[in-house]
C-alpha cells in the first residue's frame, strides 16, 4: 500500500515538519573565486525543478547570496555551467536555511568546467584530486639597492613550487651572498640560501626549487638554492631576499613564484 499523502523517507518534505507554513526555505551559497563569473543552482523539490544564478567577485572576495526555495531540497547542485573556471579557481559552499538561520551545510568544494558540488552528494572527481590552482605570482619590481618582497594575499593559502629572479651586481668589490626568507604570519622565519656569493659586475639567475641534494650550486649565469618541501604559507605570509652586502647600485629583477593555491574563506 503507498504510503498516506506520499509522506515517506528518504526525502523529507514541509507537510513532514509540524511547524510546516510557520518556515520558509533558502538556500544560502557563500563562493571566493579569481574572477566574476556566474555558477548555476540547480536542484528540485517536490513542487519542481529549480535554478539559481550566482555571481562570484573577482579577487578572491567572499559573496554571499540567498535563495527562497517552497520546500526541502531533494536535489541540488552547483554547476561551473559556462565552464568559466579551471581547477582550484572557484571555491563553493552551499548550506540550507530555515527561517533565516542556517540548519545544515549541504555541500562544499572547489566549483569548476569539470566539477560540481552535490546534494546528496554525488562522484565528482578533478582531474588532479586534492590539488590547488597552479598559477605564477609576481613581485614588484624593486629598485636598484632595494630587496625583492612579495606578500601572500588574504584569502589564499600558498604552496610554494619554485621561486626565480635575478640580481645584476654592481661595480662595488664586496661578495654577495642571497637569503630568500619564507615569513609565516605568526610563525617561523626559514632562510634558504646557496653556497656560492656573486661577486662584482656579476649577473645571476637564482633558481629555488625542490632540488633534492644539489651536487652544483653554480653553473653558467645560474645559481641554484634548494626549497624545503611543503613549503606552506597562510595570508599576510611574505617571500623576501636579505642580501649579505647588498650595494645601493645592485639590482634585482622582479621575483617569480609558482605556486599551488587554495582558498581560506575571510
């Protein structure tokens, strides 16, 4: 026999609920992404199918927008429909509210052309699972005697893959020797450095990566320094050269780094 007035579990509807028209139902989605683009909400309830349109703010700046739905949701899902973003680029969190207050967070994650978000929650695997957005960063180009720096913005969290630059020594007799300096907000300082000083009218390019044991620091116009692994860094975190005998006519390039980024909700 079916069951009366269609009222059975799994999927819960408001005639289930004894407060049932004392609420009203939104759907709340919170996104930090790169650049402006629009997300799709797409779900249904037992009175239908729904859709949604959120627009995401471009650098990196948390929005917040709310969606009245006329029931519980039986379905739903965030789509990167004008596959707008690549992996790591958009971040997403979809939560039901009731009577203007959120009761249960309903899914969560990066948001791309080849990734939802789902609830219930659906198979849905990047291309490279549990990896950030691969992207460059560059420093501002200091001038001559001053040291390169490079701040790691709010609402990012950075893997750092590599660093590169380049220093044009001036005609001033004294060894320099190069320290780039991984600043954790709060936390610890690490120098990475190399073996080798760049002497007058010298012009080297640093190379910081994950070496391993170098057997050769110096080869070329080329000077190699090895960066430990995990090198993680939270906001306000900073990437700088302190210089051993840095000369006001000495001139760095701006500073390069690949990095894997992740984004923190601020």
């Amino acid at each position: 026999m079916p069951p009366e007035n269609g009222l059975a579990l799994p999927f819960l509807t408001r005639k289930m609920l004894t407060f049932d028209h004392e609420a009203f139902f939104e759907l709340r989605i919170r996104s930090q992404a790169d650049t402006a683009a629009v997300l799709t909400i797409r779900g249904l309830t037992r009175d239908g199918v729904f859709t949604f349109r959120h627009t995401t703010v471009a650098g990196g700046n948390t929005t917040t927008e709310t969606f009245r739905i006329p029931d519980v949701p039986i379905t739903v899902s965030v789509i990167d429909e004008n596959q707008a973003y690549d992996q790591g680029e958009c971040y997403a969190a979809l939560s039901l509210s009731v009577n203007g207050g959120v009761v249960h967070a309903l899914c969560s994650g990066l948001v791309f052309s080849q990734k939802a978000i789902s609830f219930p929650q659906a198979e849905s695997n990047p291309y490279m699972p549990d990896r950030g957005f691969i992207r460059t960063r560059t420093s501002a180009d200091p001038a001559a005697g001053s040291e390169l720096t490079i701040t790691v913005p709010d609402g990012r969290i950075w893997n750092v893959l590599a660093v590169s630059f380049q220093l044009v020594a001036a005609a001033v007799a004294a060894s320099r020797r190069v320290h780039v300096v991984f600043s954790a907000s709060g936390g610890p300082t690490i120098n990475v450095f190399s073996d080798i000083d760049q002497i007058i009218n010298e012009t080297r390019n640093y190379s910081v990566a994950h070496f391993g044991h170098v057997l050769d620091s110096l080869d070329d116009n080329d000077i190699l320094i090895p960066l430990p692994d995990k090198m993680l860094l939270i906001p306000e975190s900073t990437i700088t050269t302190e210089t051993t005998n840095l000369d006001g006519a000495d001139n760095f390039g701006a500073m390069s780094v690949l990095v894997e980024e992740f984004w923190r909700f601020v």
